[in-house]
C-alpha cells in the first residue's frame, strides 16, 4: 500500500483540526452547568470555525486530487544496446533512455528499429535498445498498436494499461506495466516506454518525448538491422 505524501497529510490536516475543535466545543458544552451568554457567542464562532476547516480541507481533496499509486515494476534492471549499430546512434539512444528515464514515469524502455525496405503495415525488423526495468523478452514482431503507429507515424498514449483489452501485446515490457506510451521515430522505429502508474504521463511530457524522438530519427535513419540485442 502506498505511504501518504506531505502533500497528502496537509490536506486532510484542516479536516482534523476542525474536527477537534467541535469535539472540544461539545464537550466543553456538556461540562457546563450553567450556560452564560458570552459562552454562547464563543460556541458560535468555535462551531463556525470548526466548519470553515472541514470544508477548507475537503475542496482542498477536491482540487487537488490524489496522484496514483505507483508500483515496483516485476523483472530485473538492466541495459542491453545493439552493438551493430553506429557509434553515433549508441550514443545518442543512451543519452535519450538516460533522459526518459530519470526525468518522467518511465522505468522501461524499449527501441524497436524497423527494416528499410518493410512495409509499415506489416514492419519487420528488431529490438536494438531494452533499458530500466527489463521485460521476459524482446520485441520481435509488433502488435496492431505498434503497427497503428507506425502507419500513420502518430504517438498512442495507454493511460491505463491494466485495463486495457489489448495489453497483451506489450508482453515484452514488465508484466505490471500501468502506462504506456507509443511513440514513432520518424519511418524507421518505434520508442515504447512503460510507466510504473496510470496518467503518469502529462502533455508536456508527451511533447518532450516527441521531440526526442524526433531527434533520434536523425541518427537511426540509416543504422542497420542485423543480429539480435546483446548486453552492453
């Protein structure tokens, strides 16, 4: 179960001191024997500040939503790169899986780099990057979400992967993936990234990603697509 963030505790920390404060105001009441006028009035404004908190605390639960729990995605940390591909393209796919993976949900990280000459309805070609939180096995041949993307070389956003129908395609990513995002790299590939919470992902990050991605196009336009991923 996760643990409550600051965030979390001050929120509710107006709800707890209103709820004291009426607590204190009944019994202070009950304990008096004899009722007098200015006791009144304090018990007037005690009752309308105990109100004030609660209701502070609750729009503050309102406006501000609980973040989603993460998890601890199953499956081995590890960092595996084609080593056929140029010394350019290595560096700059360890620099972009460096980047996702320290600054957003992602904790997979998997590049797909489709054959020059495969069509993209039905792409052939192999993994050349896994990194992060390694998966039971590579991306050989991708599912219709991969293909969809490829074809019309547009991102797809999972938000919540765990309901969604078609979450067996992404078998090579941790099995308790929560998000996911597709994301082309230009003609040639596809970068898949796998979150550890559902709506981890904001615009913003979806428009770093793309830009990213963008830039690894540059690189990956040419590499080959030989032997299978081996560790690095």
């Amino acid at each position: 179960m996760a643990q409550q963030g600051p965030d979390q505790i001050l929120q509710r920390l107006p709800i707890a001191v209103g709820l004291l404060l009426g607590i204190g105001l009944v019994i202070n009441r009950a304990l008096t024997p004899e009722l007098l006028t200015s006791q009144a009035r304090s018990d007037v404004l005690g009752v309308v500040a105990s109100a004030t908190l609660i209701l502070t605390g609750l729009l503050w639960i309102r406006i501000q939503p609980r973040l989603p729990d993460s998890v601890d995605l199953v499956g081995e940390e590890g960092f595996e790169l084609d080593p056929m591909l140029p010394e350019a393209a290595r560096l700059e796919l360890a620099w972009a899986s460096h980047l996702l993976l320290t600054n957003t949900a992602t904790r997979s990280l998997v590049v797909f780099l489709k054959d020059a000459d495969s069509p993209k309805t039905a792409p052939t070609g192999k993994t050349v990057l896994r990194r992060g939180i390694l998966g039971p096995k590579d991306l050989k041949e991708p599912g219709q979400i991969v293909r969809r993307a490829l074809k019309k070389e547009k991102s797809v956003y999972l938000v919540g992967l765990a309901t969604y129908p078609g979450k067996i395609e992404f078998d090579y990513l941790p099995e308790n993936t929560q998000g996911v995002i597709v994301q082309p790299i230009g003609v040639r590939g596809v970068l898949i990234l796998g979150a550890n919470a559902p709506r981890s992902y904001t615009n913003q990050d979806e428009r770093w990603v793309a830009g990213i991605a963008d830039k690894l196009a540059n690189s990956l336009e040419s590499a080959p697509t030989v032997d299978p991923v081996q560790s690095s």
